[in-house]
C-alpha cells in the first residue's frame, strides 16, 4: 500500500509515541534503561567509556559513557548568630533605632551587614566555618549517537514497506 502524507503523517505519530516509549531513560523497564544498565556495566568490567553500536556487522553509531565533573573541596566563613540577646544589646548600644529597624526584619541580616561593613564580627555572633565536601565524577548515563542512514542501510530489506518509505522520505 502506498502511503499519502496523512498516512505517513499517522504511522510517524504512532512510531513517536511508541519509540518514545522504548527509549525513556527514565522508565526503567525501557529498552533504553537496559541498554544504560549494560553499558554502564561493560564501563565498570572494563573500563571502557565508548561502544559501538552495530546492527548485525554493520556499526551504525556509538554509546558513550557520560559522567558528571568533579568538584573540589570548598571552604568559606559564615556569620552565626551565638546569642541574640547579646547581639541585640550591641545593636541598641551602637544605635536604637537602627536596632529596631534591624530588629523588625532579622538580626541576623544585621549581623552580616555589619561584618561587611566593618570586618568586625558583632557581640553575641562568632564565624563558623562551612565545607562544601569534594564530589568525585559519577555516572549520570550515557550518550547515544545513530548515523541514521547507517541504519537504514542495514535494516535494507527487513523492515515493512511503510516503516522503510517513512524512513526514506524522513531522510531527504
């Protein structure tokens, strides 16, 4: 049967939906989920970070294995507020109405601002050091490249007479 473009246009609908289906990485019963769990595996046996990928004989792409950047080890100096109490008598004693402007919104925002201004961290408050701890690289999956007309040439002759002329007309 020959298709029009309304009927191409419902058979390539359909394929969306469905090969959608089968390459969700996200779905772990999904063809493309097994495929993740394979390679990932092959990565952790041998090593190696790139496959190809054959129909039959014929390499039509590769799978690459996709891992996050590392990151190192980061340290910087907050404001903690100790005691407020002892805060907001330094805050009433250095000016009262700026103690209950500060006092309406945070004291702590008032803090901070006080350490930037003056360096001097305010009575009641004391630095406390934060560690951001190092990240080595992790797996976050993998990276498939299909040289479209590799596969059409090998799938020559096995597909339906409508998947094939979709395919066809798609790759002019």
């Amino acid at each position: 049967m020959q298709l029009d473009d309304d009927g191409r246009l419902a058979l390539a609908q359909t394929l969306y939906k469905k090969t959608g289906e089968l390459v969700d990485a996200k779905n772990p019963d999904s063809l493309r989920a097994r495929e993740d769990a394979k390679y990932k595996e092959l990565y952790e046996q041998t090593g190696a970070r790139s496959f190809d990928v054959r129909i039959g004989d014929v390499i039509v792409g590769t799978y690459s294995i996709k891992f996050s950047k590392p990151k190192d080890s980061e340290s910087h100096e907050v404001l903690e507020v100790e005691n407020y109490y002892d805060l907001a008598a330094f805050v009433t004693e250095l000016d009262a109405d700026l103690f209950r402007k500060y006092a309406e919104t945070e004291l702590a925002a008032f803090a901070d601002w006080y350490l930037f201004e003056t360096g001097e961290v305010p009575e009641g408050c004391k630095l406390v050091e934060v560690v951001t701890p190092a990240v080595g690289k992790e797996y976050i999956g993998g990276a498939l490249k299909v040289n479209t007309q590799a596969v059409i040439d090998a799938m020559r002759g096995q597909l339906s007479q409508g998947i094939a002329g979709l395919l066809e007309a798609a790759n002019e």
